[in-house]
C-alpha cells in the first residue's frame, strides 16, 4: 500500500461517545498533520507532529488529542464533541528537514456528531 | 507571515473553455507555490509545484501554472476544460521546510463545468 491511508473514511457518531481517527503514511516521511475543513471555511491546521516534537493550533479545542506513536502513525481521539466539530478531517504527511514544504494528503475521514 | 488570495470562489466554464483560476501571494522572501485539487468527498491532490526552477509549471492533466514575481501571482490554467475537472482548486504557498513551516492554504475556488 502507497501514500497516505485513513480510516475510517465515514464516521457517525454522539455526543458522547468516544472515537478515533487513524491515519498511516507509506513514504517515510516524519512529520504528520491534521487538518479540518469544514464547508464554507478554509482548510484549518490542527496538529503538527514533526520529529516527535508536536505543535498544535491554540484555538483546537481539547476534545480533540492527537497521539502519534511513530513517524508513520497519527491518531485523532475524539470525545464529547459538538455537533459544530462535523467536518472533513484530512491527514497529511511530509519530509522534514528539506524539502519544498509539499504535503501529502490521505482521503480524509468524514465525521458527522449528532 | 505568508498568505495567498484565490479570487473568486466559484468559476464556470463551458466544456472546452480556457480554464483561469486566479492565486495571488505575499510572502516576504522567494515562495514555494502550489496548486492543489480537490475530487468530491477525497482529500487534496497535488496538481504542481513552483519551486523557483523554472516560472512556467506544468502539472498533471495540461493544466499549468505561471510564476509572475512582478504581480506576485500564480494564475492556474487549462486550454480546454473537461467535465472531469469539476472539483476544488487551492493555492498554497510555503517557505519550505524549516523547522515547523507549513503550506498555508487559500480559501479555494470551485471549478464548474457546463456540457
């Protein structure tokens, strides 16, 4: 399997409940990110995990913790989130240092809270 | 800090028609540019990459991008649209890859095209 690969690509899910996106790089690429874009707005940077230093957007919300066990894993754990928080989460992955900054994009999980 | 302006947040265009979609950047030394392309319900694809080699950028599927320092623009095109281009288009521009730099992203611009 090549590029970026999430799952799941559809999520339903409450209130209340407790979930996680997944994402796996096939480049050997060592920084990850999440990003979220929701309809009508631009494409929001979540996370940033680069060489197993992590930078996050302040305005993130902590229902919202990601995890990276290794440069080729990234986890989104979700928990008590508001139906606001429905939006397309979009992994990405890139070379650092060096490089141009291009990113690779997975498919993007499709979240929906009720 | 860098920024990029897409003009226009939707295009129509006839089948056969020059596509133009319109990007222009700030950024306070020499850029990374990108155009990138959107499919329903997929994640972003990279059309082309301006990484100061040559001004003129070819990308996949004839469309291409031109670099003009003087107008600090990075206008997309394609001689002659297809139904299958019918997707979201973002510019992006870097610095490149220094410590925790990171593409950052117009708002988009829907292609729509027309039989």
């Amino acid at each position: 399997e090549t590029g970026v690969t999430q799952t799941p690509r559809h999520l339903v899910m409450g209130m209340t409940n407790k979930k996680s996106l997944k994402c796996e790089q096939h480049l050997g690429h060592n920084a990850m990110y999440w990003y979220k874009q929701s309809a009508k707005k631009p494409l929001e940077l979540m996370f940033v995990y680069s060489l197993e230093e992590r930078v996050e957007n302040n305005s993130v919300p902590s229902r919202f913790s990601p995890e990276c066990p290794n440069s080729s894993h990234l986890f989104l754990h979700l928990h008590t989130l508001q139906p606001e928080d429905s939006a397309l989460y979009l992994c990405a992955s890139s070379q650092k240092p060096g490089g141009t900054g291009e990113l690779f994009f997975g498919e993007g999980s499709r979240l929906t809270v009720l | 800090a860098q920024s990029v302006t897409q003009l226009g947040s939707h295009v129509s265009v006839s089948e056969g028609a020059l596509v133009l979609l319109r990007c222009n950047y700030s950024s306070s030394v020499p850029p990374y540019l990108f155009w990138y392309v959107q499919y329903p319900n997929q994640g972003l694809q990279l059309l082309l990459k301006y990484t100061s080699a040559a001004t003129l950028v070819k990308g996949i599927n004839d469309f291409e991008a031109e670099f003009k320092k003087s107008e600090t623009s990075f206008h997309l095109t394609k001689p002659s649209a297809h139904m299958s281009d019918a997707a979201e288009y973002f510019c992006a521009v870097s610095l490149g890859n220094t410590g925790f730099q990171k593409l950052v992203f117009g708002t988009g611009t829907r292609l729509l095209v027309s039989p």
